[in-house]
C-alpha cells in the first residue's frame, strides 16, 4: 500500500502505534465542525472511538482504518507505549533549533506543515515524566506521555505536508540529551499498585480472564501524567471483550474500579471514566 496507508503500516513495522486522524480540506478540517480548534488534527471518531487509545500496531487494523478513508492523516502516539519523546519546535510562536538549551543530536526529524520541525527522540523509559512545554523556550513543545504526533504524508491546514528531513529509515533514534532529561518531573519508578486477585466468578473465557489480568497489571504500574489515558484505554480494551462475550461487564467494573483509586485517581473521575471507557469499547464491537 502506498500514500497514508502504507506510512502508517510503515511506522506500525516498527512499533510505534498510529491512529487516523481527520484531515484539511477546502481550508478548513473534514469534520465539518464550525468551530472545530484542532483542524486535521484530531482522532477520526468513527474509527478511533476511543481517541489516543484506539490506536494500535495491528496491519489489519491498519489496513480498514485507511481503506475506509484513505485520506486520513496519521497520528503516531508518543510515550511509553511507542517509545518515542517528540520535541516540537514551532518557529510562529518563537521556536527554532538554535535557540535550544542545549545541543540536539543528529536524529530522525520531520518538517511539519506548519514551517517547524519535529525531533524523535527514544524515551528514556518508565519514571521520567517530562514537562509539556520546554521551561525557558518560547515555541518548543515535548509530545511524550498521552500525546501523539501527526506524521508524513500527512496535511496541515496551511496546504503543506509533512515530510522527513532525516527519514527514521537512514538515522537511528538518538537517545534523550543529558540536559533534557534534567527536565524530567519524576526521575524515579513508582511502585507498582496493589493488584486485586482477578476472580471473574467463572465468568467469561481463559482468554479473558488472561487479557484481564495483563490490563489490570499495565494499569497498576502506570505513572504520573498517563493515569487518566491507561484507565480508559483498560476500560475500552476489555470493554471489547465483553461485547465478544469473553468477559462479564460487572466483574470488569468492579476490578477496575480499585485499581484506579490506587494509581491516585478521585473516586468520580475513575468512575467516569470507567464507563466511558467501557461504553465506547461496548459500542466498538467485538474483538
């Protein structure tokens, strides 16, 4: 496949989860929304129900996604779950690479839509957490946990596309410089949380209860800054399970329930999210 979609199983090859996004078109975003903020920039609902969290590595996935829309831009998901610390320097608010705190190793880079330049780093791993904006540099952005990029071929709204000036095929990741993981809020690992014995009743299938269990486990050594993201990615991922039969949603509600409270969520915000998580993954159908 070529275009959008062979980018994307391109950059899934290689690990780094994608979802579709909508795109620029007659100079405003393809979601018709009037007052829409992030024009060509945000998830393509009915696909990627759960936003961020839809996105995945799957080819088949993959392969539906943009065979349904083949225009859609691409999001790769920073963070963790990929691997990758994107700096983002955006020369109209006053960024450039210059004017950085420190020197930037030669690594793989894009030329965004908008005139500036994305950086992709490797992340240092869990227990950095890194602030979202470069303290002291006016234009400069770091898309790490909960974030995501667009990515080439993708379209900006100013008509230019994305497009790589080191390609990540030819340069390596180049690890994050000393001074920008100086810059890390929580230089150390948090503990994982308490994980409830995972007892379904005899509820659902071995399958499930497996897939449970490994949510549960991702959920409770979740850190700082990506809690809110994890639960409802946990909620919607075996939200799906239910809807394929392999889970009952009480048993799920009510593991999931205090594994939250225990990454240091508010009792009604893990509550909300729950449901939300899990209706969406309900409404996705099955797995």
């Amino acid at each position: 496949m070529t275009g959008p979609a062979g980018a994307a199983l391109d950059y899934a090859a290689r690990g780094w989860p994608v979802l579709p996004l909508w795109w620029p078109e007659k100079g405003r975003c393809a979601c018709e929304k009037p007052d829409c903020q992030h024009p060509g920039k945000h998830p393509l609902g009915k696909l990627a129900p759960a936003g961020r969290n839809s996105a995945t590595t799957a080819p088949e996935t993959i392969r539906r996604w943009w065979g349904r829309c083949p225009q859609a831009s691409i999001g790769i998901v920073t963070g963790l779950e990929s691997g990758l610390l994107v700096m983002d320097v955006d020369p109209r608010n006053g960024g450039h690479p210059n004017r950085l705190p420190g020197n930037l190793p030669i690594t793989a880079s894009v030329t965004t839509g908008g005139g500036g330049w994305h950086f992709y780093l490797a992340h240092p791993g869990n227990g950095f957490r890194f602030p979202k904006a470069l303290p002291g540099c006016e234009g400069v952005d770091l898309k790490a946990a909960g974030g995501y990029v667009l990515a080439p071929p993708s379209l900006h709204i100013s008509g230019q596309r994305y497009a790589w000036q080191i390609p990540h095929h030819s340069t390596p990741l180049a690890p994050c410089p000393e001074w920008l993981l100086e810059l890390a809020k929580c230089p150390e690992h948090r503990p994982p949380s308490t994980i409830p014995a995972v007892d379904t009743g005899g509820l659902g299938s071995a399958y499930g209860r497996a897939a449970l269990r490994g949510e549960l486990t991702r959920l409770a050594q979740t850190i700082e800054g990506g809690r809110n993201n994890a639960l409802n990615r946990a909620a919607y991922c075996l939200g799906r399970l239910v809807a394929a039969g392999h889970l009952d949603e009480e048993c799920v509600v009510n593991l999931l329930l205090p594994v939250g409270a225990n990454i240091g969520l508010g009792e009604r915000e893990v509550r909300a999210t729950v449901q939300s998580g899990l209706r969406a993954g309900l409404e996705g159908g099955h797995v």
